[in-house]
C-alpha cells in the first residue's frame, strides 16, 4: 500500500522497501524524479524536504520548470456496452461524452451513472 506525503506543496508517494527495510519516498508532481529514504516518518519528512531542495535548486539553474504539467485530456478505456451507454445517456441529456465526464470530474469524487 501507498500513501502520499506532502511537502512543501508538492505530493510524494511513500512505501515500505523491503530490501532496504525503510521507508522510499518518490515525488509524483516534479517533471523529473526525486527520491528519499528513511527509516521514520520525521526523517522521511527531512530527507523528502531536502530531495525536493536539491531538484528545485538543480531546475532553477537549468531554467526548467519543475512541476509537471498536465493537458487536461485523459484517455480512457471502456468495455463496448460500456460505452455504448454512455453514448445512450449523454444523447439523451443533449450533451456530448466529453461533456458529462468533464462535469462529473469538476464535482470530485462524483460517479458517472448510465
């Protein structure tokens, strides 16, 4: 199991590492890769915060932006009955797929329903 840590606004995924016996943190948000281990979650925290500094550091001197940046478009796949209900249910309510899954993302955790 995973769980995400944030720090100093930007979220790390952390997990137990078996050949280690300690604690591996990976920052999912940077447009590069960023690690820290520790065997506590406060040296997880110092270790993280100094992994995120350096990668920081390193991208204001290169001129880089260091957040990943997102489109917006996700691509999904769906099982053929699957989709064709949605086709069937978006038409119906006058509106396109794309349409319904943008509105039902912009509520959270909201659930599509056909």
């Amino acid at each position: 199991m995973k769980n995400v840590m944030e720090i100093d606004g930007f979220k790390a995924l952390i997990a137990f590492d078996s050949e280690t016996s300690q604690c591996r943190g990976e920052f999912v948000d940077l447009n590069g890769r960023a690690v820290f281990y520790a065997a506590d979650v406060k040296s997880l925290k110092r270790e993280g915060k100094t992994s995120l500094k350096v990668f920081l550091d390193m991208c204001l001197e290169d001129g880089v932006e260091p957040r990943k940046s997102y489109s917006g478009k996700l691509v999904v796949r769906l099982p053929v009955v699957l989709h064709e209900r949605a086709a069937v249910s978006a038409t119906s309510q006058g509106k396109s797929h794309e349409c319904m899954a943008g509105r039902c993302g912009s509520r959270g955790n909201a659930r599509l329903r056909f």
